[in-house]
C-alpha cells in the first residue's frame, strides 16, 4: 500500500539487481482505505479564512498515481454549531472553504461522508509562540562543519505546549519535520534546528513552527520516527499502520488514515550566509 507524502507509513521497499532482468516482488494487496488530509493552518498575521482539506485513497505499491476521492460531502462545526463547509474543485479530491472562522483554544468538530460511510474527528485549535530569531553556525552537526541555522522562541510559561517544526529548503525537493514538547523547558526559551548537510551559501531555508496538541504530537512523533527521521532510517522498523484521530461512525474496523489538527503557525525564511 502507498500513501500520500507525511501518511507514508510502509516503508517496504526491495530491490533486486541483475545483469538482464528486474524482478517485481509480488506484494500484499489490502482494500484501499480512505485517506484524510485536514491540517487546519492560521498563519500568523492572515485571516486564516481560507482552508482546504484532501481526500485520498491508499493503493498498491507499484501504482504511481495516487487516487483522489470525490463527490463528498465536508463540514467543520464549532462550539456554537457554526458550520463551515468544504466545496471540492471538480475533481481534485480538494475541498475548498473560504469562510472558517479559526480561534485560538476553540473545540472543532470535522465531518466527512463519502462512500456511504460517515467519518468524525473532533480537535481544539492550538496556539504557537511566535519566532524571536534566527541563528546560523557554521561548525554545526556531527562533523562540527556543516552550516546549521537554529530558530528561537520563548515557550509560554505556566502551559504545557507542543510543537511541530517544518523546514523547507531550496536546494533539494525534500523537507524535514520534527516534534517537540516543553516538558523540561516550559518558560524558558527554545530552538528547533536544521536538518541538513548540504546547506551553502545563498541558499533559502523556510522554517514553520507550528502549534499541536498532546495527542498529534504523539502521532507525529510516531509518524516522524517510521519515516526515518529522529536518528532511524526507513528499515529500522517494522512497516505500520499509524491511526489518526479520524474515526469512521459506521464501520468502526474499517477505520481511515490521517489527521485533523488546528494549528496556528509562525513563518520565516533565511538566506543563508
């Protein structure tokens, strides 16, 4: 089974060479499953009306077309039963909204029905401390000679937080992510740093640190670390099933993939010197 970038979680890959032939692996077929791509995001500084959730399928290894789902119906509801709906662009298996209204610590409520079953996930929306600084060393990693940039903020005291970093950077198509909590430095001021040896001069590196709850950050961490980040490697362990927080109403066994979070989120970029 294939899934979208961040929901990979077989990691089953297997090759064989030889001087005249490839041999495909004939691999374990499953139904596939609905995948649901809702990440909530209100940058700091934007409205954050605008929004777009994504329905996906799982599907076999060797197709390298991931199948969009259409033709279903998409609503968030806040505390006071506001709804907010969700219009697909014909045929995309992207669901628009322009209208949602996002506010720090309020409870929502997503609702997807597709394929005659009824899907619910229910989540609070989550602040972010904004970004102070940016730092770049020049003796940083394992080497002590790769540049390295270091982002800052001041986690909010008297609070437990978590924190989601994202970087970007524009010298290869690939981006990190990695998970964090205040656990041990709540109050005080903390960093998220880079994850690349490859970084040079001129090169752009978009850092965005974004606010979770308890139990997304969980799912990160879990997701992060299957995927080969956090100092494992994509065959350090065992191909897995990460469940989400979506939940199917009507047949609860046959449960989706993915994850709807509500994060407010701070952005930078930084040349590097």
């Amino acid at each position: 089974m294939k899934k979208i970038p961040l929901l990979i979680v077989f990691f089953s890959v297997l090759f064989f060479t030889s001087c005249e032939e490839v041999v495909n692996v004939d691999l374990e077929t499953q139904p596939p499953k609905l995948v649901v791509e809702a990440a909530i995001n209100w940058t700091k500084g934007t409205t954050g009306n605008q929004q777009v959730i994504k329905l996906t399928t799982t599907t076999d290894y060797y197709n390298n077309t991931i199948p969009v789902v259409s033709g279903a119906t998409i609503f968030i509801k806040n505390s006071t039963n506001k709804v907010f709906n969700f219009t697909e662009v014909p045929q995309t298996g992207q669901y628009v909204c322009n209208n949602f209204e996002p506010v720090i610590n309020e409870t929502y409520i997503l609702t997807v029905i597709s394929g005659g079953a009824t899907y619910n996930a229910t989540e609070i929306f989550k602040s972010v401390a904004p970004i102070t600084r940016i730092e770049q060393k020049n003796d940083g990693g394992f080497t002590k000679k790769d540049i390295e940039i270091k982002t800052y903020f001041n986690d909010p005291a008297d609070e437990t937080n978590y924190y989601l970093y994202h970087y970007a950077y524009s010298n290869q198509v690939t981006t990190t992510y990695s998970a964090d909590e205040d656990k041990f430095t709540n109050g005080n001021e903390m960093f998220s740093s880079s994850d690349n040896e490859n970084l040079k001069p001129g090169d752009v590196v978009e850092v965005k640190q974004i606010g979770i709850s308890k139990d997304y950050y969980n799912y990160m961490k879990i997701l992060i670390s299957i995927a080969g980040s956090n100092g494992g490697g994509p065959f350090q362990s065992p191909p897995a099933t990460v469940r989400g927080n979506v939940i199917n109403m009507t047949d609860k066994s046959n449960y989706p993939l993915g994850y709807f979070s509500l994060s407010e989120i701070d952005t930078r970029k930084y040349t590097i010197q």
